[in-house]
C-alpha cells in the first residue's frame, strides 16, 4: 500500500501545473516549478524553443508511463 502511494503521488507531482502557477508562477528563485510549468515557459514564454519543449514532454510522458506500469503491477494482486 505504500508503494502504491507513493508512485500515484510522484505520478500526481509530475502533472502539478496550477498549483504553481496560480500561487507563485514559479516561486522565487524557481524553488515551486514542476516539470510542467517549466515545459509552459520553455513553450510559451521567454524565448520559445518548441523542440525542447517536445523533448521535455516527451520525457514526461514517458515518466508517467513507467510510474503507471509499475503502479498497475503493484496495485493487481491477485491471489
């Protein structure tokens, strides 16, 4: 149970994107920034770079893939 937990929190943390921006836009310094609200401003703000930004989401998803797969051999146990 408590790996589980902790791999839908983690999966959770990844996808985090309002939170941030809506409270700190980033924070200072940076220090709030999830890996999707630096997918946004690598996108859309300060100087676009849209193949990096592909990258880094494709990374994400990737991420989020694995972090599923585990969960769903973790969470089916049948006996």
């Amino acid at each position: 149970m408590i790996v589980l937990t902790a791999i839908m929190s983690t999966n959770g943390t990844l996808q985090l994107f309002d939170e941030s921006w809506a409270l700190t836009q980033g924070g200072p310094a940076y220090h709030t920034m999830s890996m999707s609200h630096y997918l946004y401003e690598i996108s859309f703000q300060k100087n676009p770079n849209f193949g990096y930004a592909s990258a880094i989401s494709y990374v994400i998803l990737i991420l989020v893939a694995v972090l599923a797969l585990i969960q769903m051999k973790v969470g089916d146990k049948r006996d």
